[in-house]
C-alpha cells in the first residue's frame, strides 16, 4: 500500500471527510461509470441508500447533500461551497436531479434518499446507488468512505484492494520501526525520506508546489473563520467564536514561537476555531488527515509560521512531510476514520502527525519525532466520537484546539529527550486499532452515545 502525502491532505468541503467529501466523491465516481458504460443518457431514475454511520449522522454530517452534488457531476476540490444550498433547494422543490450536471431525471427527496439503520459488512460508511432505465435496473454500486476522504468500491472491497496504490517506493515502510532503520541506513530525515518517496509519483517542484498549495488552501480557511460571526447552522445555535477571540489577541501583542504564556496558546485556540468553525459551516477545507479533526494541524503549522523568526516555504514543505509519515502508520496499521475506531483515529492521527510535523522543523532526530507522534497519540487513546445532534461542532470544534495544543507540548517532551520513550509508536497505533475494536458501536460516530446523549437528557 502506497500512501502518498496528498492522499492525507486534500481540498475538499466541511463539514466531514467522511462524509462529505468520500461520499461526494463516490458518487461522481458513479456518474463515471454511468459514462464509461455509455448509459447516462438512459436513467430514468436514480436511488441513492446510505446505511450505518452514513445514515445515524448523514443528515447532520451533509452526506445526502454532498451524494447529491457529486451525482450532478461535482467533485469536492472544486466545488463551490455556496452553490450547495441554492441548488439542493431547487432539487427540493422540483423534484428534478440533474445528472452529470445537465441530464434532467425525476427525484423524490423522500423516495429516492434512503437512510437505512444497518451496517454493512466492509466499513460503517457505507452507500449503494442505483440507476434504473425505461426496462429496469441499469448500474449500481456500493462504496465505503474510510475515512479522510478515501472511497472504497464494492469491487476493491471484496477483493481486498483499498483504493490505494502500489507503487514501489525507494523507502517503503509499515511500521516506524522500519522508518527509523531506513532513516539511520541511508542517514536521511524523515522529511528527506519522504520527499524520495513522494518523487515516485511527481516532479520535487511539483510536490513543492502542490505542498505550498495546500498551505495556501490551510490559510484561506483560517482567514474565512477570523472573519464571520453568527450561529452556525445545524440547530444547536453554537455561536462562532474566533472572530471575537481574534480582535482580543490582536489587543495582547505577538508571544514568542511555543511560548508559555497563556496568550500563547490562546492563539494555537484561535487557528483551530477558526478552521472547525468554517468547516462547520459547509467551507472549504483540507483534510487533515479528516475534516473532523482538521484543525489541529494548521493551527500548529499557523503559529509556527506566524512567530517564528525567519520561516520559508522549507518549514511548510518539511511539516507536511513530517506530518505524512505518521499519518501513513496510522493509516496502514490502524484507521483515520471516525465511524471505525471512534475520535482517537481521527483528531488523536492528527494530534500525533501535528507533533510529528512541528519536531521535524524544530530539528528533531527521527526517534525523537517519532517519539513526538507517540506522545501525542498516547493521550487520545479512546476517546469517542459522540457529536451531539450528528454535527461536527460539540464537542468537535474545541476538541481541536485542545489536540493542538497537545501537540505542541508533546513535541516539546520530545524534544527534551533523547527519543527512547517506554511504549513504541508502533504499539500506541496497534492499541488504538483494537480499543476501537473493542469500543461499542455507539461512540463511533452514530451520535447514539456519550455526549450526544447526554446533550439530549439536559
């Protein structure tokens, strides 16, 4: 399995990877297929059925909107977050999908959008769609959003494919056991380690470029939350708070990089809201490694960036790199998905890649970043996934900005030290695999347990 560092980071929408982005993506997928097939001109009827987390959340989370867009043709890193809405609405009230964008087929919202209370058998986030003709059932397909935006079709399912690729990597490694030898062999950093890696798939000015990108993606999203103000949608009337908290510390002056006043963190606070806010609110985002937990890394590269002396583009490119090598373990020996081993697969991955990001561009020895990630992990272990009314805002939004600043302290532990830490990387990502085995389906992402409950009893 050949990850790459732009299969973690991706520009798509909030408010969940998961189940925005996946879901959007599987269905323009199956628009493809429709294409490739030479039917499209022959759907007389499209049924869309969303089962598990995709259904005990999907409402709250977007993903029947986000199915619906892609069957108009849309894919996530390009679509314009404000035509969501004016053209769910005209769906809504003409009954009439448009299919690729431009195939008018019947649509009854309340017919044709399923959500069914069943998992199914590969992964908790699960949709069928189905195309009917003028003689009856023309194509369909199930896929799996496993999280972070990565879809999975009923063919790769059951075949054992995951979607990914399999190129060979000049440093491929499954465990940071095997990262750190390669490291120490070859006297590379792990940043220098990936970027050999990534130069299998694209051009070093290339990988560069599209890493300053994704960068420039992070601070358009952070700028997006300084600015608005009001209740966000969905409900709940959580009100957003970064603007307010923005002006605040504008008033305070500028800490010094990984400061210890309290105005220091407060501003690591600030970037995470900022990004949890907007993604709450349908905005553009990157997945970092999901959207549910997809403060946590920007906030941290934000500070760096904003009060360090002397930054480059190096410090970006190093971070993100940095960061990948330790999504990829989580990814490979445990999962970034939410509905699968609950919340410490999704922000505690981010919390651990955000450490391992900073240690990098602070210097630090490959065992101390890995040192770094497994701290950063370690503290998140088992913590559920339990968003009150199936929104990505209680308690996701501050959960970030906690994770963040967990990040940034477990990099400085780690750099205090000389890498030898008690429980291995590799074990802490094993332990978060089977606590989420072990985790009642409840708290993973079904808003049927935990706080989401507890919001409902008060």
């Amino acid at each position: 399995m050949a990850i790459s560092v732009f299969d973690l980071f991706k520009i798509g929408i909030g408010p969940s990877s998961s189940h925005t982005v996946g879901p959007m993506r599987a269905a323009a997928l199956f628009v493809e297929s429709l294409r490739g097939k030479h039917q499209l001109e022959q759907v007389r009827r499209i049924e869309v059925q969303l089962y598990g987390s995709l259904s005990a959340t999907g409402i709250g989370h977007g993903s029947d909107n986000a199915v619906i867009m892609g069957l108009m043709g849309e894919w996530p890193d390009a679509i314009d977050p404000a035509q969501i809405g004016p053209r769910i609405q005209a769906l809504r009230e003409t009954h009439t999908l448009l299919l690729d964008g431009r195939l008018a087929v019947p649509f009854v919202w309340a017919r044709d959008m399923r959500l069914i209370d069943e998992n199914l058998p590969f992964h908790p986030n699960a949709m069928t769609i189905v195309a009917e003709g003028d003689h009856g059932e023309l194509h369909r397909d199930t896929y799996y959003s496993v999280g972070g935006g990565f879809v999975v079709d009923e063919a790769q399912a059951s075949s054992g494919v995951d979607g990914l690729g399999r190129t060979e990597l000049p440093y491929d490694f499954s465990s940071a056991v095997e990262l750190l030898e390669l490291c120490k062999s070859n006297n590379l950093r792990v940043a220098e380690l990936m970027m050999a890696n990534e130069k299998v798939w694209r051009r070093e000015e290339e990988i560069r470029a599209g890493l300053m990108k994704l960068w420039r993606g992070v601070q358009g999203c952070v700028e997006q939350g300084l600015k608005h103000e009001g209740i966000l949608p969905g409900g709940l009337d959580v009100r957003r708070r970064a603007a307010k908290l923005h002006r605040s510390l504008q008033e305070l002056g500028k800490p010094n990089v990984i400061g210890s006043t309290l105005s220091a963190m407060e501003w690591v606070n600030l970037f995470a809201l900022a990004v949890n806010e907007e993604n709450a609110a349908g905005g553009r985002m990157v997945t970092a490694p999901t959207n549910g937990a997809a403060g946590i890394i920007p906030a941290v590269l934000h500070y760096f960036m904003k009060f360090s002396e002397a930054v480059t583009d190096a410090n970006v490119v190093d971070y993100f790199l940095g960061a990948a090598a330790v999504g990829i373990l989580c990814k490979k020996n445990a999962s970034i998905s939410g509905a699968e081993v609950g919340c410490q697969g999704e922000v505690g991955s981010a919390c651990a890649m955000a450490a391992a990001g900073l240690a990098e561009i602070l210097g630090a020895t490959p065992e101390q970043l890995c040192n770094a990630a497994e701290i950063g992990l370690e503290h998140n272990l088992g913590l559920t996934c339990d968003p009150v009314g199936g929104l990505v805002q209680v308690p996701c939004i501050e959960r970030n900005a906690i994770a963040a600043v967990k990040a940034i302290n477990a990099a400085q532990m780690a750099l205090r030290g000389d890498g030898q830490h008690f429980i291995s990387l590799d074990r802490v990502i094993r332990t978060m695999r089977d606590t989420g085995a072990d985790m009642h389906d409840k708290y993973k992402e079904t808003s049927r347990g935990g706080l989401a409950v507890s919001a409902v009893e008060c």
